[in-house]
C-alpha cells in the first residue's frame, strides 16, 4: 500500500512540475514504451556539451548538485523508478560489476522515485558502490537533461559519462524503455577518460 501511494503522489508531483516544460526536441522520436513512442520534456543535451548543473537530492532530502563532484568524472545511470525489473537490474549492474572497476568515478543512479524509497531499495538490494539520488522535488535534472517522460513524470531510460571537467563524453538514451543499457560502450566510455 505504502509503494503504491509513494508511486501516485510522485507522479502527482511529476505532472504538475510538467505541465510547464517544453518537448526535447533534440532527442524527439528516439525512445518508444511497447512500441509506442514517448514524448521527452526539458533541454535535452549533446556529447561534447559541458553537462548542465542541477539539483537532486540525497535519501536524507539533503541537496546534491553536479558542482559537488567537481574535479571527477561522473558516471550518471537514469532509470524510471528503482521497484521496477529492469531498474532494478541496471542499478545493480553499475553497483556490482561497474563500480568496483573505476573507484575514482562518481557513480549516480538518477530516478523520480522518493528519497525513502530509493533508499528502502538501496538497504533491500545492497546497493553500496554507487550513489541513489532522486530528482522528486525539483525536477531539475530531468528538465535540465532533456528526460522526463511526458504525462508520466518518470524519467526516462539512459546513462551518460562525464569526464573530470563534465564535459559530456558518453550519451545514451535507450530506445525501449523496458530494456537495459548496453553495457559494452558505456565501459568502453569510463575505459578512455
């Protein structure tokens, strides 16, 4: 009961912060839900751009901004919302099998889910490597990278790679939102900052 209340109040949340936003024109027609595609709002953003700041925040609602990692390279995964399957996978994928191979690397999982519940999850699935950040109160993230899925207020599918000046060296937004990233080029991206 408590899952299913915390899913509709952030989606509550996440329409009202949308209505405003304009489409990501940048990234229009590139990611589809059951064959279906889906309409990104906010900026959207290029390899090569120096990666906008934004505000998310911790599991204890304290505010974390990218100038906190300044001077690192940051592996940022972006997920829908951590209780689902393939969230969950991705998010342990990075933890266990990404992680411990760039230790000098920010890892950021990025969702719309609450703070507590992204927590609760970390605590459930030992999550330990990799940080759980939530864009539910502002929605800055999402509207700074261009990712908040329309009518939905998730955020959509994607990882990106920033290298010690944030400067955006690795996009990719995944074309089915209920598959994983591949994996392969995203090592291949930590492998070469």
């Amino acid at each position: 009961m408590l899952r299913s209340l915390t899913f509709a109040l952030s989606a509550f949340c996440s329409m009202a912060f949308a209505a405003d936003m304009t489409e990501n024109t940048l990234d229009a027609g590139k990611v589809s839900a059951q064959s279906k595609p889906i309409t990104l709002l906010g900026q959207g953003v290029k390899l090569g751009d120096k990666a906008p700041d934004f505000k998310v925040v911790d599991g204890s609602f304290t505010p974390i901004t990218l100038a906190d990692y300044q001077g690192k390279a940051v592996l940022i995964s972006v997920v829908p919302s951590l209780d689902t399957g393939v969230c969950s996978i991705q998010t342990k994928h990075f933890n266990e099998k990404v992680a411990s191979q760039f230790p000098n690397i920010a890892m950021l999982t990025i969702s719309a889910d609450l703070p507590f519940a992204q927590k609760r999850f970390c605590k459930a699935e030992n999550i330990d490597k990799i940080t759980a950040l939530s864009d539910s109160v502002w929605r800055d993230f999402g509207q700074n990278y261009g990712l908040i899925i329309k009518d939905m207020g998730l955020l959509t599918r994607a990882v990106f790679v920033l290298d010690a000046s944030h400067k955006i060296v690795y996009k990719q937004l995944v074309a089915d939102l209920s598959t994983e990233p591949k994996y392969d080029p995203v090592i291949s991206a930590l492998n070469a900052l």
